[in-house]
C-alpha cells in the first residue's frame, strides 16, 4: 500500500478512471466495475467510461482487500489461531 500512498502524494487528479484505479490496486478492471455497479464504489459515468473522485480512492483503500491478500490475512490468522487459540479464548472472556 506505500506504493499507493506515493501515487496519491504525488498525483494532482481529481478523477481516475476506472483502469487506473484496478492498476494502482492490483485488481481486475472487472472486479471494479462490478463494485462500481454494486455501489461499493462511488463514481461517475461519462460517456462510456466511469471516474472515480480521488477521495473516492483514499476511501477504498481502506475497505479494498485483493483475494491474494485476503488468502494471506486468512493464513495468519490460522496460524496465530494454532498457536494462541487457548489464550485468545480467555481473552475473550475476560
């Protein structure tokens, strides 16, 4: 994520299409244009091409997770569950 932290520092847009934003994200256009469809991200259509306010992006790299990602926080969590599942438990009911 640093590197889309540069991008934005150094970025003066406003809008980015929706390409650049599945590029700087490191998903498919498609799966943005279906959150695009869905609502889960907020832009605007013109012409045929969708844009996407450069506040709209800051947001979703908040909420956006890519599967490959998604797989690993999956993994880790496991893994500490393995390892520190009996101590959670008396965390949790603390």
């Amino acid at each position: 994520m640093l590197k889309n932290k540069r991008v934005l520092e150094k970025e003066d847009k406003k809008y980015f299409s929706a390409p650049e934003i599945a590029k700087l994200l490191g998903v498919s256009r498609t799966a943005i244009f279906k959150k695009i469809q869905s609502g889960q991200i907020h832009a605007e259509k013109i012409g045929r091409n969708y844009i996407v306010p450069k506040e709209e992006y800051e947001a979703i790299l908040g909420i956006f997770v890519p599967e490959r990602r998604k797989k690993d926080i999956e993994n880790t969590v496991e893994r500490v569950f393995k390892k520190y599942g009996p101590a959670l438990r008396k965390l949790g009911q603390e």
